[in-house]
C-alpha cells in the first residue's frame, strides 16, 4: 500500500530542504530533487512497513502461551476483547506522527526543524549564564518532580472490586473456661513478642531478644523492612490487640518503602509481606495494605525474566537484577520457592485486574506440567535457563515442602473449580506415599527423602506441615480415599509429637532420623535446634479442626508450655541451640514466622471453630488467611470495574 499524499506525483517542484543553516552555517543543506525523491521513497516505505506490521502482526494479547480456561472465573474484570495491545499502540503512534510530519508543506517542515533548533540553542545560551550551584538546584527540582510523579503514580487508588464472603474474623470465644484461660496465655505471649519487638527492634525485620536490637538475614537482603510487623498483622487483628495492629498500620503507611536497594528472597517476600499485607487487607479492609501488597508485585515481576519465565531466587528491589542461590545445583531455581506463589499472585490479579501475575503462575504450572518426573516425583532443583531439573533431590521438607501445599490450596481458593491443581496434587502425593513414606520398626509412619535413587529415613521439622496437609486434602481426594489421607495425617502427626516428647525441653529438633535403631531423634549435633517453628502446631490445629480429638489441645499445649519456658526471655522469644540439653544455649532470634504462624496457630487451636471457618479462608504457607474466591456468589455484573 502506497501512501500517495508523500509522493511528488504532479510533479510539482518543491523548494530546496533547509536542515537549519543557522545552526550548521558550513552545511548548507540544500537537497537536489533526485535526493528529495530518495527520501520520500524511504519514507513511503517505512510507513507501508508499519501499516503491513500492523495489520499481519499477530496480536501479543493473543499470544498467552498457556490458557487454563479459569481467568474468567478468577479474574472476571479482565474484558479480553478490550485488552490492550502495546505493539499495536506503538506503530499506530508512528505512523500518525510520521503523516503529521511529513503529510504537511515541506516548508512548514523547515521551519519547525529551524525552529526547534533555535529554541535548543537559546536553552542552551540560558544555562551557560547561570552559576554551577544554579544548575545543580535546577537538577535537583526537576528530580524531585519526578520522584513526586512517580510516587503520585504509584499511589494511585486500585478499581473497586466486590469483597469475597469474610466470615469468621472475630471472637472465636471457646465456652469452656479453662480453654479460655489457655488462649489468653498465647495472646499474652503475642503481647510479649511484640512489645520487646516494638521496643527493641521497630522496623527491623527481626529482633534479638538478647541483645536487644534488630535483626535480619539475608532473605531480606540490607533492608530494613520491619519484616516481623508485615507478618504478625493478622494475628494482632485475630488476637483482638487493634492498638498494637494501629502501630503496625501506622508504620507501613508511613515507612514501608520498597525502592530499596537490596537483594530479597523473592519466595520469603512473597509468603511473609504481599501474604501479610493481602490477610491484614481482607481482615481490616484498610486499602494501604492492598497498595502496598501490589506496589511491592511490582517489584517481584522483573525476577521471571528468565529465559524459561521459572523465577530467580532472588531479586534486587531497585535494579530488578535477579539471580539464584549460589547454593543450589548450579545454578538452579527451587521448587517451594517459585512453586509458592500462586496464591498470593492470583488474589493480586483478583484485586487489580491485571493478569499478569495470574499469567505468571500459570505459566509456572504449565511449565512443570510437561515436564517428565522421575518416579512419578518433583525434583527439588529447577534450572531457569535451560528448563531442565538439576539434581534428583525430593523433598516434602525444605526445598520442595510449600509447592505440594500450593497445588492443595490453590483448588480449594478457587473453590475447587481448579480442578486441575487437584490432579496436580493428587498425582504427587500418590508418588510420594509410593516412594517416600515408610512406617519405622518402632511403627512410626514418616516421610523420607529421595536422594539420587536412594530413601534417606531422615524427616525434617519442616516435613510436619505435611500432615495438616494430608488431613485438608482428605475431602475431595481421589478414590474417595478421605479416610486414609484423615488417618495418614493422624500417623505425622503422631510422629512429630514423638519427635518433641522425646526430647529433654520437649521441643522438636530440626531433623530426626529412623535408622540404625534410632526412632524421631536427632544425630547430628547441627539437627538438633528448635528456632520456633510452627509446622508441628500447624499440624495439630488442622488435625483438631477436622477430627476433634483433645489429644490435640493436650499435645499444643504441651508445646506452649515449653516455649513458655524454654524459649522466653526478657527481650521476647529466642530459639534454642539444643533440645536434648538441660541448660540450652539460645540463637538470640526472635523469627518473625514466630508471630506469624506458631502464635497464631495456637491461638486457633485454642479458639471455636467459627473463627477464619476452613470453608472460607485458606491460609498461606505463613498461615496468612486469604479468602476463598467463591466468584460464583458475587454480583459481578453490578459492579463498575466490570463494565
Ligand atoms: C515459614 O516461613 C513458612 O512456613 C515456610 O513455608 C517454611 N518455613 C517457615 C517456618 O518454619
């Protein structure tokens, strides 16, 4: 197609192309006709060239490598006839701005070159005149300008959306008095934890109880984001302490900024600050924690730019640079790190409208769905430039836990219509029951791991999740097996309670064996710490919630006595370096998973059912309730972000 308006087909004489002989006074640019034709031909080409390119290009909205077919389930407010497609944008502007251009007398064109280069010239004679100092405040201003407008930018209010059904955030208040007695003990407990944090460690990630100042690892690079305020929020809000969650409120309004320079766990950001700030968002409504949670995605997206779209391990929060532990089987990403996103990533497309972190995650799954898995098992070890597994390492503990407890939750999010995550699920745990649990001499069932071809009949603390797991799985299983998945969680459980009864301080070691006569007792010295965690308790407040058993209550309150005592400083709660030993040394760790998970957990345990009901809320991997999309119910076509 040609563009006839450009050409001289009159052949009408146009005057001589002055390119500004004012500013090249030795390059008087007078073009010759022949010239003047070259240059039109070129420009009738460019723009035939982007007419054809937009036209036959395909569109990049079309080009969503996988389709799930849930998105206008999940994400009913994203309209796909409307999407917006930026390369089509792009050539539109230029071929307009080209027609403005050149479409007009040539001697208007000169002009305009002629003039703009006056006005640079002028600008330019203006700056000589001032002083170095004057220059430098210009710089500054105009800096500051655009610090404003980003910020004003990155501020700006999200599109309503209808509120899914928030049942059960309050009270939880157990009749009997003794249990009643039992939860003020943890909610005291809570109190202390934050008020030693308030006081010594505000706005650091981390405390040290001992020391008495701030703390943070490396999972949240230098920054000081006040880890432990973002992940304890929920449960001062489900504790009843709403001045204490005010003073958090107040801070992250305030001082969570997150144009930081620092290198962040992508995986730990995720669970503990976009999970904390979409549960306190959901619970309080207060919309500074849903800004907060989408600001801070922004930040986490630059990490998928992978050859393979798996997700670096790590990301600078200012350069979006990301790279993966160095750690990891050569350079590999970990499967409970990038497989432990899609909760959090869909209720962000839920509430912005923007599918790109629902597209993300699904990516991740279509990914790992065509992927073949030796016995039927996930490797823990995943390269993100290649897209092949790194080293044959299983694991339901670290390395590989939270991904198994995604694909569960993730179907019961969407109020099971995410069929396909069940069959995900269900598919793994048959291959893990087939290749990892085993049932000790001693009777104890436990879950190993498989090393290279090879059963390790070693369990982590962190492997005891699994049994809340098994149990939440239970309904909806496949076969109708819910009875043995109800009683293979009742086993872990089981085996995780041996594991702290069989030590001096009754808390549970990093790792215990099964092997050469030993039964849930750790070895090696470096297994033997208790840093606070909360997976056992997890487990016991699923366990109590499906079955009822008081063993439960017995055995969560044993462990709340032993952090009581054990762990309780004057500072706040420390982790303990053995659990064997009479006179434990402490790690001076106040872990903000502590007030996260372990208290509120507890806290649950000790609480009616009705509060955060299981049939409503589900909680991510930092026992962060997000509520259950049930789409269906919502009066979606009421609402304006819709239409
Ligand atoms: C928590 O941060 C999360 O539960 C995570 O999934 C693994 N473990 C720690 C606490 O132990």
């Amino acid at each position: 197609m040609t563009t006839p308006a450009l050409l001289p087909l009159s052949g009408r004489r146009l005057p001589p192309l002055n390119l500004g002989a004012s500013a090249f006074p030795h390059h008087r640019a007078t073009l010759r006709l022949s010239e003047k034709f070259i240059l039109l031909l070129i420009l009738s080409a460019f723009i035939t060239l982007c007419f054809g390119a937009f036209f036959f290009l395909p569109d990049s909205s079309k080009h969503k490598r996988f389709d799930l077919g849930l998105e206008d389930v999940l994400i009913p407010h994203v309209d796909t006839r409307l999407q917006f497609s930026p390369l089509r944008y792009v050539i539109l502007f230029k071929i307009f701005h080209t027609l403005e251009f050149a479409g007009g007398d040539p001697g208007k064109i000169e002009n305009k070159i002629r003039a703009d280069h006056e006005k640079a010239l002028e600008e330019a004679k203006e700056k000589l005149k001032k002083s170095r100092d004057e220059i430098q405040a210009e710089i500054q201003t105009e800096k500051n300008k655009v610090v404003q407008e980003l910020k004003k930018k990155d501020s700006k209010p999200l599109p309503p959306v209808p509120l899914p059904n928030l049942i059960g955030i309050n009270s939880g208040e157990p009749a009997d008095p003794d249990i009643r007695e039992k939860r003020n003990k943890i909610k005291e407990m809570m109190k202390h934890a934050w008020d030693n944090y308030r006081q010594y460690g505000w706005g650091h990630n981390e405390l040290k109880p001992i020391a008495r100042k701030g703390h943070s690892t490396n999972i949240f690079g230098n920054s000081q984001m006040g880890a432990t305020i973002v992940d304890a929020l929920d449960t001062l809000y489900i504790m009843g302490l709403h001045d204490e969650f005010r003073e958090g409120q107040e801070w992250i309004d305030k001082n969570l900024d997150f144009s930081v320079n620092s290198e962040v766990s992508v995986f730990e950001v995720n669970i503990r600050f976009i999970g904390g700030l979409l549960a306190a968002y959901y619970l309080s409504g207060q919309e500074v924690f849903k800004i907060k949670a989408v600001q801070l995605a922004g930040k986490l997206l630059p990490a998928f730019n992978t050859p393979t779209g798996i997700p670096w391990a790590m990301v600078n929060l200012k350069s979006g640079v990301g790279r993966n532990w160095g750690w990891a089987s050569a350079g590999s990403s970990i499967l409970a790190e990038f497989g432990t996103l899609h909760m959090e990533f869909v209720h962000l497309s839920y509430l912005t409208g923007d599918p790109v972190y629902y597209n993300k995650v699904m990516h991740i799954r279509k990914l790992l769905q065509k992927m073949d898995r030796p016995n039927g098992l996930y490797p823990n070890y995943l390269n993100p430039r290649t897209g092949r597994w790194g080293q044959h390492h299983t694991s339901v503990g670290g390395l590989g836990d939270s991904f198994y407890e995604y694909l569960l939750k993730a179907w019961l999010m969407s109020d099971k219509m995410d069929t396909e995550a069940r069959k995900m699920y269900d598919d793994a745990i048959e291959a893990i029951e087939k290749h990892l649990i085993r049932k000790s001499n001693g009777g104890l069932t436990f879950i190993g791991e498989w090393k290279n071809g090879h059963l390790e009949r070693k369990m982590g603390h962190l492997t005891c999740f699994a049994g809340g797991m098994f149990a939440l799985g239970a309904d909806g299983s496949r076969d109708d097996k819910a009875g043995h998945y109800l009683q293979l969680g009742a086993e872990i459980a089981h085996t995780c309670h041996e594991s702290y009864d069989r030590t001096t301080l009754k808390l549970g070691p990093e790792a215990f064996k099964f092997d050469g006569g030993v039964e849930a007792v750790a070895v090696r010295q470096n297994e033997k710490y208790y840093i606070l965690r909360p997976e056992v308790i997890e487990t016991y407040w699923y366990m109590w919630r499906f079955t009822h058993d008081p063993k439960y209550r017995q055995w969560g309150w044993e462990a709340t006595q032993a952090i009581d005592k054990y762990c309780r400083v004057s500072g706040g709660f420390s982790g303990v370096k053995d659990v064997y030993s009479s006179s434990p040394t402490y790690d001076d760790v106040q872990q903000s998973f502590f007030l996260a998970e372990t208290l509120k957990y507890l806290y649950l345990l000790f609480s009616s059912d009705d509060l955060l009901p299981l049939d409503n809320w589900v909680f991510n991997t930092e026992a962060h309730p997000l509520p259950v999309l049930h789409l269906a119910n919502t009066t979606l076509s009421g609402n304006p972000a819709y239409r």
